[in-house]
C-alpha cells in the first residue's frame, strides 16, 4: 500500500483519531501532573515531559489537520485541542529565553552576510567595526521584537501549566474526547444546552 503525505494526513481526520488524540493528550496531562506533585525532578516525570513535547507537536498536526480537511469538530473541541497541544509542547521550555537565542542566532548570521559585501558601494560593512555594530543593532533589533511575544507566551504557558489548571485541563480534554465520540458535541455545548433547557 503506497502512502503519500496527503494520504497519510487523510488518515488523521478518520476513525475518531482527532477524538482519541485529544483523549491521550488529556492523560498525559493527568499522569504528567501526578508525576510532577510526586517528585518533579525524577526521570519519569522529565520522561512525560518529553513524550508530551512529542505529542503535543503530533496534536497540533491533528488538530490543523482535521479543521482544514472540514471534520465535524466544533470550534470549541479545536480550540481545546489547539490549547492542548501548545500546552504539552510549552511546559520542557518555560524557562528557555527563545529572544536571546533568536538575537545571537541573528548577529551571526548578519555578521556572516556582511562579509560578502566586499567590492560593493557598502563595502565598508564587510570588515571591522561597522561589521560588528551592524550585527549587534541586528541582534538587538530581534531581541526587542521577540521578547514582548516570548514573554506574553511564556506567562499564557505557565498558567495553563500551573498543575491544578493542567490536572483538570486534562480531564477536560478526556470529557471532551469521550463527548465527541459519542455524538453530543462539546462539553461546552452540552452544558450550555442543559443550562439553556433547565
């Protein structure tokens, strides 16, 4: 049997993966969450952090996937799933400054780049000083970007990773999948449908 990625892909969105995937995720958030209020610095719960970073990023694809491919998931289970997702990936890197990395990685590469301006009307840039300022102000320039974003994410990150807020987020995303599974839609739709018809 040939697969291509369409293919493949096309796979996602069939026999409830998007709803199982969900469901996995909301247990490893659990089990993520027991491990860490047992002793957070153990290699079980460094391990769950991995498998959750890997599947996260396998959830995100899920989830993208079966909204653009049109599944009936309500916009509510998308965004669940989504939030999920970002939260299993942004828990190994809540400490990680993405902006410093980001500007270094950038003052390298334009301090490289400027040294192939030479025989250009900026050829001045391509050597000493200038080339180093340029990098620095290139870096720096990044670095202030980047650092407003990194932080509204890092602190959306470490609430939803906040272990009362994971441990019952994971149960959600669990009630969720078992919803959908069986035909009721969202949790979010059903209660408001009883509130509604009380």
């Amino acid at each position: 049997m040939e697969f291509d990625s369409e293919g493949i892909l096309g796979l996602l969105t069939t026999n409830h993966i998007p709803e199982i995937t969900l469901a996995v995720g909301g247990i490893i958030a659990v089990i993520m969450t027991v491990f860490y209020l047992k002793d957070r610095k153990s290699l079980i719960y460094k391990l769950f952090m991995l498998i959750g970073l890997i599947f996260g990023i396998f959830m995100a694809v899920v989830a993208f996937n079966a909204y653009t491919a049109g599944v009936a998931l309500s916009i509510t289970t998308s965004v669940i799933m989504y939030i999920a997702a970002f939260t299993l990936i942004i828990r190994p890197f809540k400490e990680v400054h993405f902006a410093v990395l980001i500007a270094l990685l950038t003052m390298g590469v334009v301090y490289v780049l400027l040294g192939g301006l030479t025989g250009t009307i900026v050829e001045f840039l391509a050597e000493g000083w200038p080339r180093i300022i340029v990098a620095v102000i290139s870096g720096a320039i990044v670095y202030s970007l980047l650092h407003m974003l990194e932080s509204i994410v890092k602190i959306i990150g470490k609430i939803l990773n906040a272990w009362p807020i994971l441990f019952i987020f994971g149960l959600v995303c669990i009630a969720e999948a078992i919803m959908v599974t069986m035909g009721y839609g969202s949790v979010y739709d059903y209660v408001r449908h009883l509130i509604e018809n009380r």
